[in-house]
C-alpha cells in the first residue's frame, strides 16, 4: 500500500513538474485548440453524409470529452516546446543530411523495398536476467546488448551511436513455469519505459487470468536507455536522421526479444502497441510471422506528426528551412508501416483509436486501417493519453488476444 502511494505522489510531482515547464502561451494555445475541436466534431456530427472519413464514426463533444481533449492538448504542448524548435544551425544540418540519406536509401533501393533496410538481427542467446519488484508486482529484468549498427553511409549514425545508455536493451518480464505459455509483447508510448509500465498495461492481470507470459521492451531513448544529454541523439523530432536510427534499432531490438521469446518455446507470440509502441508494432507486422497484432491510438506517418505538432510561430521558420515538404516524408518511408505489407493474417491485425484523440489523432489510425484492409478496428470515446483506462479498448484487447488464440482465461 505505502509503495502504491508513494507511486501515486511520484506521479503527481512528475504531473506538476511538466506543467510547470509549459510556457503560459502553450498553455492559452491548447484552450482554443481544445474548443475548436469541441465545434468541428459537433458540425461532423450534424452532417456525417459529408464527412472526409465515412468509415469513422462521428462522436458528440459532451463535456467531459473535450476536457479530455483539453489534456491531450497539453501534453502536445509540453513536447512541442522541447523538440520541435530546432535553430538555424540545426535545421541546416538536417536538411542536407536528408538530402544525402535519400540519395543513400535510393542508391541501396531502400526506398523500392524499405524491408532491406531492416536486417534480421543475430539471435538473442544469453540476457542478463534478474529477478526485480515493483510495488506488488515481482517480475525478472531482462537485459542486453543492442549490437545494433546502422548501415554505413547514412548520416546521422555516429552522432546516434553515441549515446552509451542507449546501446544496452531492457526489457521486463513476467513468466509462469512449466510448459511454454504463449507470449504477450507490449511496446510502451512516448515517455514511457519504466516498470510501471506493467501497471500501466494491467500485464500482471494479463499475465494470471490468460496465463501467458508477458514482456515489456523498453524503445530506444527511453526509460534506463535515455542518454544524459538527449539533444545528442534526438528522437522524434525534426531530426529526421534521427528518428530513423530510432526507429529502425527500436524494430532490430523487439525483433530480438521475439527471438529470445520463441527460443523459450513460446507457441503464439502477440505485439500490442500504444502510441509510439504501435507505430513500432505496426512495422514489425511487416517484418514479422506473428500470431496477433494490437496497435493502439497509433501514429504511422512521422512526417505528419512533425508537420501537425509544431506551434504555429516555429513553423514558418521550419517551412522557410525547407524541413516540411516531400522530402521529410520520403525519408521516413525506410520506417513507415505504410510502406509495408503486414505478414499477420488479416482476422488476427487489430487498431483501436480514440475519436478525441488530439496527440496522434483518429486519421492516423484510420489510414493504417485502410492500408491494413480494414481489419477490426475499436473506435473508443476517448483521448489519446486515456487510452489504457478506457474500458472499450480493454475489452478489445481482450477480445484481440482470445480470438487470435494467445490466451484463455483460467484454463491454464
């Protein structure tokens, strides 16, 4: 009990510390943004036989929904004023190495097949394993090395490379004994990567009533892998280089753990993914044999992201810098699951957005739905960051995970 509380007032001082780091006008910026959504959701309610997406619902702006919008809009505040101002120096270095990596990616024909840019990696034989606790949960920590390099010749690759903390992997882990149990896969959001995470995906409830084993992989840049100095190797940034370094170790390194997972005999493997998480889930669908896929209020076009995200008095300087455009988008294409054809059959691909969703946005998760043949697809009530504790998306996982055989509650 006293570790949960004490859980509780950590998030709250972490909660208070990133308001107070919002700058009043991104604060004032996200009560107009909030409002606006609030009218534009209540006239596509009123006129849905002209909407732009027929295939997603419409949903009323009650109160209690466009608050939640409110809150989504503050985390995007929050984070645009940290990683997406670039200054002139850096916005000159970027652009020409996106127009050297191009070159690069259609030389080696990447861009053609962007599934030769991700290499099968080595298998992973012998991680560090130890037995940890959060608060009630004890679960084993699992850790190795990357080894992860990135393909010679694409900019950006030293100045990633050099971030220590990041090239040691982390993942964490909850296993019964026995015979083999099937293998739930969570990929954690933006800002995430620590054990409470397990908390965060309810995985020990996973973990006792479908009586599978359950594996947290923490992303590149984030939770024990976050270098001291982030402005070194950014990710998720207008530092295109760098988010496809990012990306692409961040596929090697799950795609090593999945390797890890079937040597412990595991029969079915599922990936579920919430934000960033489901970005990564949804490339790995390309690359990938697996028996589920669960990607949650997904984001799969970066460029869009930077392009959406950006305060308006930084985005004529990023325009006028020539860092939004074609090109921005072309070279994230190596990292784009749209790109990609998915290799899990089509009853076992499940999206789930929320139509309040102000961070990736419902248009995100629709795209991937079309591009994935419109498989089953959960859209919630909902913002972006309470996707976890929506009770429609639980139940759709659920669903998910017995439908594709992952798992049965009690009968193990």
């Amino acid at each position: 009990m006293f570790d949960r509380l004490r859980q509780i007032r950590s998030e709250g001082e972490k909660s208070a510390s990133m308001l107070s780091d919002i700058p009043a006008s991104a604060m004032l910026r996200s009560v107009p943004r909030s409002v606006g959504f609030g009218v534009r959701s209540y006239v596509r309610s009123l006129r849905a036989e002209r909407r732009n997406y027929p295939d997603m619902p419409t949903v009323f702006p009650t109160p209690g929904l466009v608050s939640a919008a409110f809150l989504d809009e503050l985390v995007v505040a929050f984070m645009s004023t940290s990683r997406l101002s670039p200054g002139p120096t850096d916005a000159l270095r970027i652009r020409e190495e996106v127009s050297e990596a191009l070159g690069k990616f259609q030389a080696e024909t990447y861009l053609d097949d962007p599934t030769l840019f991700h290499p099968e990696p080595p298998p992973l034989t012998d991680p560090v394993i130890r037995g940890k606790l959060y608060g009630t949960i004890s679960y084993e920590q699992l850790a190795f090395d990357s080894d992860y390099v990135p393909w010679p010749g694409i900019p950006g690759a030293t100045r990633w490379q050099s971030a220590g903390a990041n090239q040691r992997v982390w993942a964490y882990v909850l296993r019964h004994p026995g015979k083999p149990r099937p293998w739930l896969v969570n990929l954690h959001g933006f800002g995430m990567g620590r054990p409470g995470d397990l908390a965060a995906f309810r995985a020990q409830r996973a973990h006792r009533e479908f009586g599978v084993n359950v594996m947290h992989v923490v992303l590149p840049m984030h939770g024990p892998r976050k270098a001291t100095r982030t402005q070194d190797a950014p990710f998720i940034s207008f530092d295109y280089l760098g988010n496809v370094h990012g990306l692409g170790q961040a596929v090697w390194d799950v795609r090593r753990c999945l390797d890890w997972a079937r040597g412990q005999g595991a029969p079915r493997i599922a990936v579920h993914g919430l934000s960033l998480g489901a970005y990564v889930a949804a490339l790995l669908a390309g690359l990938e044999d697996l028996d589920c896929v669960i990607v949650g209020v997904p984001s799969v076009d970066m460029a869009w992201v930077m392009s959406h995200h950006v305060p308006d008095d930084i985005k004529r300087e990023v325009q006028a810098a020539g860092l939004l455009g074609d090109e921005a988008e072309t070279v994230h294409r190596v990292v784009s699951p749209l790109a990609l054809t998915p290799r899990v059959p089509l009853e076992r691909r499940f999206v789930y957005a929320g139509l309040a969703d102000r961070m990736a946005t419902p248009q995100q998760a629709y795209r991937l739905w079309k591009h994935w043949e419109e498989p089953s697809v959960c859209w919630y009530r909902g913002s972006h960051i309470g996707a976890m504790w929506n009770r429609q998306t639980r139940r759709f996982i659920d669903d998910a995970l017995t439908s594709s055989g992952i798992g049965r509650r009690n009968t193990w």
